[in-house]
C-alpha cells in the first residue's frame, strides 16, 4: 500500500522545515514548494537582509536559496522555488497569480488534480496519493496571502487533501491561533487536529534547521526555540466546491525552478 506524498506549501525559504521538519524527515521523497523564492534585481539589503549579515538583496536571495537546498537535502526532500517576491523587496504578486501558480505545482505533481466530478485522479502505478500542507498564516502578509491563495485554490472540484501546519515562531504570539480558527470557521472549514504520525527524529530536524544560519542569526539567540517544538497539524475539511479561483497571469510570473 502508497502511503501519502507531502507538498509542504512554503512563504519562505525557512517555514516548511521550521514547521514540518520533523514530517519531511520521515517522508523522504516530499516536496516543498517555497513561494517567495524570486532573485530581486541589483538593490540594496533591506533592514531584514542586513540583520542577517547581507549587503544586498541578490547576494541574500542567492545565499538563502543554497541554505534551502542543503536542509532539504538532509531531509531527503525536494526543493521547488516560485519567482514572487518576498514582500521586503516590493509590492506583493496578486492572489490571482498566487492562486494559478498553486494549482500548476499540484497539478504537475497530482496528474488528474482537479479533474471534473466523477472522473478519478490519474496516478501513475507507483504514485502515492498527494496530500497538502498550506500554513496556517498566522501573522506576516507573506503567511496570510499564502494562506488564502492556498486554500482557494484547495476549495476547488478535485483539489487533493488540504492540511494546515502551525506556523514556527508566530504561533506563540497570543491569540493568532485562536483567531485563525474563527476565520476557518467563518469561511465554512471544519478544522481538526491531526497526528500524522510517525515524525521523524527531533535531531534530524535541528540539523535542517541549523542550516538556515542566515536566518537564525538574525532571530538571535533563543528567538527561534520554538522551531524546535512539537509539530501540529490540522486537517482541513473544505466548504462546498466553488469554481476556480484566480486568472492566468504571465508565464514569468508564475514560473517554477527545480534547483
């Protein structure tokens, strides 16, 4: 029996292992779709780049990118990289840019995704059905548009399995949590605690999570403790079907690099 393949829906380069390092660590051969992975053009380092010893924002991009790739590769994962913008660099991409870009890594990695009602997904032989993990987009507007793009998208007639995961760091902050459940509720999704067991080795994780040094340097000292914590995930049962969200944009905007 195929168990479960994992697309893990990443903000940035950092959030799919800080929230399910533990998870990738014990599905080798998942994947994690990092959204606000674009190169900006020749600039300065922003407040957040230069915090984590950068001096422009190319040399920050390209130094984080590397970082992703060898965590990923610790946890037997597979890195895959959109081209928007983190939002330090400029203005945010559309939900409806966001929303087609999802739906294209899904459907490239769930042949048969979205099908009409009533046709089967197509899954190749050795296939495993493909589950979701979107962040629950607690605080950050990169979390929060990730977070609605996402589940527009996994609202939509032969969307695969959505689940949530905590986001690491923000999770902690009073009340966010809380808030984001009303608004589930509020938007007709029934959201239940999930184990999704077995996880793997803590270490395992740590060492992942240590190779994101950039970014720890700037969290300092005992900032980032919480990425080290027990993992939670939600399963996320949708409202009823709603067509498809979002228009096709460029083919720039929406395109992926495999690493």
């Amino acid at each position: 029996m195929l168990s479960l393949r994992y697309l893990v829906i990443s903000p940035h380069l950092d959030d799919g292992v800080f929230g399910c390092g533990q998870l990738l660590a014990a599905h080798p051969g998942s994947t994690v779709l990092t959204v606000f992975a674009g190169v900006p053009e020749a600039a300065p380092a922003p407040e957040w780049d230069r915090r984590c010893g950068f001096t422009s924002a190319q040399a920050a991009m390209a130094a984080r990118r590397e970082e992703d790739r060898r965590a990923l590769t610790q946890l037997a994962a597979r890195p895959l990289w959109l081209s928007f913008l983190d939002s330090q660099y400029g203005r945010p991409p559309s939900r409806a840019a966001l929303c087609d870009a999802l739906r294209g890594a899904m459907q490239a990695l769930a042949p048969g995704a979205f099908a009409p009602q009533g046709r089967p997904p197509a899954l190749a032989e050795d296939a495993a059905p493909l589950a979701v993990l979107v962040p629950m987009g607690l605080f950050h507007s990169d979390h929060e548009l990730v977070h609605e793009a996402a589940l527009a998208v996994l609202k939509e007639p032969g969307a695969p399995p959505a689940l949530a995961y905590e986001d690491a760091l923000y999770r902690r902050k009073p009340g966010l949590l809380q808030r984001r459940l009303a608004a589930l509720a509020a938007a007709g999704w029934c959201a239940t605690p999930a184990t999704l067991g077995p996880l793997g080795a803590p270490a395992d994780k740590r060492r992942a999570v240590e190779t994101y040094a950039s970014q720890l340097r700037a969290f300092g000292p005992g900032g980032w403790s919480d990425a080290l914590e027990p993992e939670r995930y939600w399963q996320l049962t949708p409202p009823p079907a709603t067509p498809r969200s979002g228009a096709r944009e460029t083919a720039d905007d929406l395109a992926l690099a495999t690493p």
